[in-house]
C-alpha cells in the first residue's frame, strides 16, 4: 500500500496550508523586528482594489508587506468565520455576513455613518459571491476559495517574488 504525503481532501489541504501558514509566520516573527503595537493583525481596509487595500487587508504582521503564508492565514480565518454553520462551505449570506462585520467595524473605528458607499459595497458583495461560485450551486466550497485565493495572490504579486509589497504597485 502506497501513502502519499500530498493532501487530496480540502480539509487536508486547509490543515497543510494553516501549518505551513503558522510555520512561516513564527519563522518570520522571530527574525522581523516588533508589529506596531496597534496591530492585532490585517483589518483596514474591508474591502478595496489596487496594491495599499490588498496590504491594508492582510498584512497581519503590519510589516509593510503580505507573504504568502500571511495572506493564506487570513483567508482561511474568515471563510472559517463565516461558515457560522461548520458545514465546510459559505452561503451567499455567510459570504456576505461575513464581509458587512468587517465593513461595519471599518466605519465604527473611523466614525463614519453608513453612506451610499457602504450600501454599494453590500451590493457589491452579493456580485462578487456570484462570480466567486464557478458552479453556480449556491455554495462557495474550500476549492473555490482556494482557486481564487491563488489568482487573486499572484495578481497581486507583480514581479512574481512571491511577496506583496509597495514594489508590486502597478504603474498609472
């Protein structure tokens, strides 16, 4: 009989991810100097494009930059969070719940009333569900996740060395 040590199921693949996620950011918190003492990881902003949002949103060690490791840690964090019932997949309600904590709290920390733009981003929200579940069932799976996670990441990783930092900004 025959063992692999590659996982095959997603929930193998979450525990290697979070493992080497975990490794990774020890390995780095021993050799980086302290996180700013307001930091209790990525939280700015909830939503957002271009190269200072994606930053602002997973940089969990307020470094300045985004590792792989980091960014899979934070993902794996909310789409756990939002699987309120542990069924190892996201509604659309989930998903979207999910996502207005983090906006909600985005606007109580700046003080700001919801505006036309909070709503928009809800909306925006539902659009995105639908575009994240490739197989229209409804469901967002741990694969989906994952599928967009890695485009998203190397999208955002721009010279490709396999960090997000001020360096992968694209040009006007």
């Amino acid at each position: 009989m025959t063992h692999s040590l590659r996982p095959t199921t997603p929930s193998q693949r979450w525990t290697a991810i979070a493992a080497i996620a975990g490794l990774t950011t020890l390995l780095a918190a021993c050799a980086a100097p302290s996180a700013p003492a307001s930091g209790d990881g990525p939280a700015r902003p909830a939503g957002g494009h271009g190269n200072s949002a994606f930053i602002g949103g997973y940089d969990a060690n307020q470094d300045g930059q985004v590792t792989r490791a980091e960014y899979d840690a934070v993902r794996k964090q909310r789409f756990t969070a939002a699987d309120t019932n542990g069924d190892g997949w996201l509604s659309e309600a989930e998903y979207v719940a999910e996502f207005e904590g983090r906006l909600k709290q985005q606007y109580a920390d700046q003080k700001k009333p919801h505006d036309d733009a909070y709503a928009s981003s809800i909306k925006q929200a539902h659009v995105r569900f639908g575009i994240l579940d490739k197989n229209k069932d409804g469901r967002l799976s741990v694969d989906e996740e994952l599928a967009i996670a890695e485009r998203t990441f190397k999208g955002a990783d721009t010279n490709g060395d396999g960090v997000v930092n001020a360096a992968d900004a694209k040009k006007p």
